[in-house]
C-alpha cells in the first residue's frame, strides 16, 4: 500500500511543537529543487500526518493490532531492521510520500503505446528530522550494520549492509560488526535525499523515482484527509487505462468465445468502461479514519463531450429518501436510479440475462438451431470445445419472435416506471425475505405491461426453460391478509423428475448425474415454492419474495408511512450523509445480520456498511464520478477478531 503526503518543503517545521528542536537543513550543496514526473507515473500517494494516522489505524482495527509499534518512527525502524535509537529521527508530523510507476521499454508511450512488458513498482519517503544526523546514526559507531555509498548522479546517500572485512585487513582486527538484518538483505533499496528516507523494492527504483518523490511531492500542499492517492492524466490515459486494456485483451477473446448471456452483456459493459477511463482528466482516492473509515474515489471527465462526460451528464441521481422509507427492520437495502435512456439502452441486455439465467440462448431470425454433434464434429476439435458444444446444444433455443415478446414486456414495465427502485431484506425466523418498491409513472401502463410480463410465462420457449430446470410457474390473484387491494402473485415450483433426484440427492449429500455434490444438506431443506407477491398502489409498485412474503409485503408497504429506517439514527446518518447525488446505494448490518443467521440475538449498536457512486454535476467545470465505501471501526474490528486477521 503506498504511504505519502503532499507537503509544502520538506524542511520547514511543519509538523515540530514549540518544545521541540526544528528539523534541521538538508545538506548544503545537494540539489533540492523540483524535478519533472518520471515516465510511466501511474499514481501520487499522500499521508499528511502519519503518526496521527497510525493511531487512528490501530484504534479501528483494535485486538492484534494495539501490539504493533505505537508509532511510524518505531514501524519504521523494526520493519527496517534499523538500530532503535534512530526511531526518535523519524518525523511522524511531517507527510509521507509515494509514488507508483510502471517501468518498462517503453515508459513514456502515449495511451495507445503501452509496452507489455512493464514493471510497475512504488517507492515511499519518510520524512526524518535531519538526513544527515540520521545517516551518521545508522552508519557510525560500534556495531553498526550499514555503511553509506553517495551517488553523484542524484545526491541519494544509500544505506547497504556493511560487508565483513577481509582477513589479514586492518578491521579484521576489530570487533566484527552484527550482521545486516534479512529485512535489509537483497532487493531493498534505501537511501537518504535532503531530508526524506526513500525506500523501495531495489536501489534501482529509489534512483529512479526518489528524487521525484523527495524534491518535487515534498513541495505539494498537503491534503486533508488521512491518506489520498492520485492519479493526473497522463497516469491515467497511459499506464493506467493501457494496463486495463491489455488485461482485458487478455481474456476478452474467451469470454466473446464462451458466448451467452455473460459475454453478451459483459463484453460491451468493460469496453465502455475502458473507453470512460481513457477520458478521465484525473482519478483520486481518498482515506479518512474516524468512528468509522471512510473511502472515496472520485474521477474527473476531460473537457468536452468524451465517454466520462457523457456519463455524468446522462447519470440519474437524488437522495436517499426512498431507501430510508424501507422497513426498520431490514438488516440491508439497495436503491439504484436509472435514467429513461439509460433503461431503454438496456432492454437487449437484459432479455440475455433473463435467457441466461434460464439456461436457454436466442435463435437469431433465419438460423437454424445447432446440428447435434456439429461442433463435437469440426476437424481438430478438442474435447473441451465438444462439451461446450453439447452444452451448447442442450439449451433451449428461444425464436426471435418470443424474444420480441420478452423484450417487449421488459421495454413496457421500464417505460411505466419511475427512474429509482429500491430492494430491501429481512430476516425472520425461517429464513430471509426480499421486499422491493419501484417508482411508477403511469399506472395504468404499469398494469398492462404486468399482464404482458405475466403472460410470457404461457410462451413455449419459457415453458421448456422452466421444464429443463425443473421449475414451473403460475400467475394469479392473492390474498394477503391485513392488507386490502389486488395483490397478485408469480408462484415458482420445483417440480418433475429432475427435482425429485434433487432432493433424493441431497438428503444424502450428493448431488444428480452431472452436478456438484452440496457441501451440506442446506439444499435438502429449500422450499418446494416460493411466492413473488406484487402490489400496485400509489405511484409504485411493491413486491415481495422469500420465506415470508405475506409479511414482507406488509411491511414494505406499511413502511412508507413509517416505521421505516428514517426512524434508525445509524442509518439515517450514514445515508443522509451521501447527500443528493447518489445514483447506487447498498447498505447492510454485517453484525446483525450474522447474528441473526446464526439465531443469536441482534446486538443493541445498529452498524450499517455502506456503499455508493454517484456523478455530481457539473458547476462551472465537468462534474465528477465517485463512489464511497463507509465501514463503521465496529465493524472492522468484530471482521478482524472472527478472521484472526493479523
């Protein structure tokens, strides 16, 4: 993990207290002033306060961690096999740097110049108080274990482990001096410049960027968060972006080859990302550690009317109100907002999904389906490719006339509805129950394109998918008690032969001809059915599904008029703190959800994980992305006791 701060000179008293000795004045004579950015600059890394940073970090983790050194300057010199006594040289008030390159032939290629075979490496700098007076500590007196070596290229004094003396040599004569420590032996680089510590995975990349880091971050205002890395933008449209492409090169021919709803749907998803990417001005991800950690990453769209502009411009965003108006007892919650357009493009994608997820595939108009054996048949064909053709075969093959109708209904239902939903779970008793609200629109347009969506379920391609799954489905009225209005219900059975062996296999742990075994009898105890309720009412559209859908169903509507998690000040507050911006919103109770799986009691302190992204738009400049995770210190330290992390 990189480590820095941006700072205004490395040698001022920025981070001493009236009773202490100023940091004293780099050398004289070495060179300090800035230099450019080294090629293949992939990010800038920022600490501006590190002791205060440290503390924060042992005090959220907690448990193992309040036995690791009690400061940056004790850290440093027992990760460094440095002598104790120079822990007092190392300046914790004062920022810590990096920088991460990639390294290779071709270092300053362009975005479309990327060399395949670059080295990203990093290189942190320690602020000391006085370089010199450090130098003389680890390399002078008896027992010490490093020697210095100047190079007069960039006036970097390296620290190496000092080498035993001949035999028959003057200092044979003297006390032999410890042996370097392993942590000090082979590849580690370290060196002093002015008054910064560099230290990086071999001297090479101390030389390489540590003059960078010490002459030219060190004179950079210094952040306020607890840690920031940042990207500008020739990181960005060169390492960065040309990394990922190579990456995604890499797989992409396996994933269009694999075919179905995945590649369908994925192959055009990280294309459009890449190509957002690539029109990032700059990138910058931020850490700040109080009662909880707060994680930030935030993207800014070059000028003009490039992909990442785009998407700022065409994101749907608002409060979190919607989410608040759930259930009090929902242990999570997700709220997504979607722009008209963005729903419409989305329609073929998702019909892929729904095939997909049914296990059939399209039969594009005028093709016939796959000849049994065809595949399996071709000249120098491998085993492999004749299983995926047999698979392959084995689907259903859904004609393009029911793909229209699928499509159609999908296309309905999202012309009806408003641009949020959200998705709340509960747990009780038996098991979890899902509850949903989606904005509606126009009503009356929402009930046609349910009896549409409805009606798919009597198409001969979506009853062999079912029957091939060994499910069925049956649509109609409901009643649900407590709750007048005209409820109506999707009901799913596993039905058939092939559930028959399901559970035959499964009451004794194993699994049908083909199938992997289960790990346990979890899947013995599944219900034969499950209820997907749906209710119309008031300008959305409500739903529910689970173990106890009569009940979720209440709740989910009773909520919006209280009841709801407005009414939980943890949750109020985390979510109300994600402003008017937000376009995804996931949050979950990682403790009581797990307390409540395992039947235990549900701990009093409500802690609620979050997660969301957003765009906020452009004012007088060209908005932004971002996106944050907010983890409560509770919860990292109950994560880290369970995992006996550290």
């Amino acid at each position: 993990m990189l480590l820095g701060a941006a700072l205004a000179l490395a040698v001022v008293p920025a981070g001493c207290s009236k009773s202490e000795k100023p940091p004293e004045p780099a050398v004289s004579g070495v060179d300090l002033s800035p230099v450019p950015a080294p090629a293949g600059l992939i990010a800038e890394a920022f600490m501006p306060t590190p002791d205060a940073t440290w503390a924060k970090a042992r005090i959220a983790v907690g448990g193992p961690a309040m036995f690791l050194p009690v400061n940056i300057g004790t850290l440093v010199v027992t990760v460094l096999g440095l002598p104790p006594t120079v822990a007092t040289e190392i300046d914790g008030g004062v920022p810590m740097l990096g920088a991460a390159v990639e390294a290779g032939p071709e270092a300053g290629a362009g975005p479309e110049e990327v060399a395949p075979d670059r080295r990203p490496f990093a290189v942190i700098a320690v602020h000391v108080k006085s370089g010199t007076r450090f130098v003389d500590q680890v390399t002078r007196g008896e027992g010490a274990r490093f020697q210095a070596r100047v190079d007069a290229g960039t006036s970097i004094t390296f620290l190496e482990p000092m080498a035993a003396a001949p035999a028959g040599s003057s200092s044979a004569q003297a006390p032999a001096p410890a042996p370097a420590p392993a942590s000090t032996q082979g590849r580690l680089g370290m060196g002093v410049l002015g008054n910064y510590l560099v230290l990086g995975a071999t001297a090479e990349d101390v030389l390489a960027v540590g003059p960078y880091v010490a002459r030219t971050m060190s004179r950079a205002t210094a952040p306020r968060e607890d840690v920031v890395i940042e990207a500008p933008r020739a990181a960005v449209a060169g390492p960065i972006t040309g990394g990922a492409r190579r990456v995604w090169e890499r797989i992409r021919p396996s994933v269009v080859a694999g075919g179905g709803a995945g590649g369908s749907t994925l192959v055009p998803t990280v294309d459009g990302w890449i190509a957002l990417l690539g029109d990032l001005e700059r990138a910058r991800l931020s850490l700040v550690l109080d009662e909880a950690a707060h994680l930030r990453f935030e993207a800014t769209p070059r000028a003009g009317d490039g992909p990442a502009g785009k998407a700022v411009a065409a994101a749907a965003v608002g409060n979190v109100k919607p989410l608040l108006e759930l259930p009090a007892d929902a242990l999570a919650g997700l709220l997504v907002r979607e722009s008209k357009a963005g729903r419409g493009e989305a329609i073929a994608s998702q019909v892929d999904a729904v095939l997909g997820f049914l296990g059939g595939q399209a039969l594009e108009k005028g093709t016939p389906a796959p000849e049994k054996g065809a595949e399996a048949s071709r000249k120098g064909a491998k085993a492999a490719q004749a299983a995926e053709a047999a698979e392959a075969q084995a689907r259903v093959q859904v004609p393009e006339k029911e793909r229209e109708q699928i499509a159609a209904a999908l296309r309905g239902v999202s012309e009806a509805r408003g641009d949020w939903f959200t998705v709340g779970l509960r747990w009780e008793g038996t098991g979890p129950t899902a509850m949903a609200r989606l904005a509606v629109d126009d009503e009356k347009k929402m009930q046609e394109a349910l009896g549409d969506f409805e009606g798919l379920t009597t198409l001969p391609s979506i009853k062999a998918l079912l029957k091939q799954e060994g499910l069925s489905i049956t649509a109609g009225k409901y009643v649900v008690e407590r709750m007048p209005g005209d409820v109506r219900r999707l009901k799913f059975a596993r039905t058939g032969e092939k559930e028959g062996a399901k559970r035959a296999a499964a009451s004794k742990g194993e699994a049908p001809k083909g199938e992997a075994a289960p790990k346990d009898l979890a899947a013995a105890s599944l219900p034969r059915a499950i209820n997907l309720l749906h209710f119309l009412k008031g300008g959305a559209l409500y739903a529910s599904a689970g173990y106890e859908p009569d009940e979720g169903m209440r709740q989910v509507v009773g909520a919006v008029e209280g009841g709801n998690l407005g009414g939980v000040g943890a949750v109020r507050a985390a979510l109300e703190g994600l402003g008017s911006e937000a376009s995804f919103v996931l949050f979950v109770d990682p403790l009581r959800l797990m307390a409540t799986r395992a039947g235990n009691p549900a701990p009093a302190e409500v802690t609620p994980v979050v997660i969301s992204a957003g765009a906020s738009p452009a004012k007088g400049g060209a908005g932004a992305l971002w996106g944050r995770v907010d983890v409560p210190t509770a919860v990292v330290k109950e994560l880290v006791r369970r995992r006996g992390a550290l």
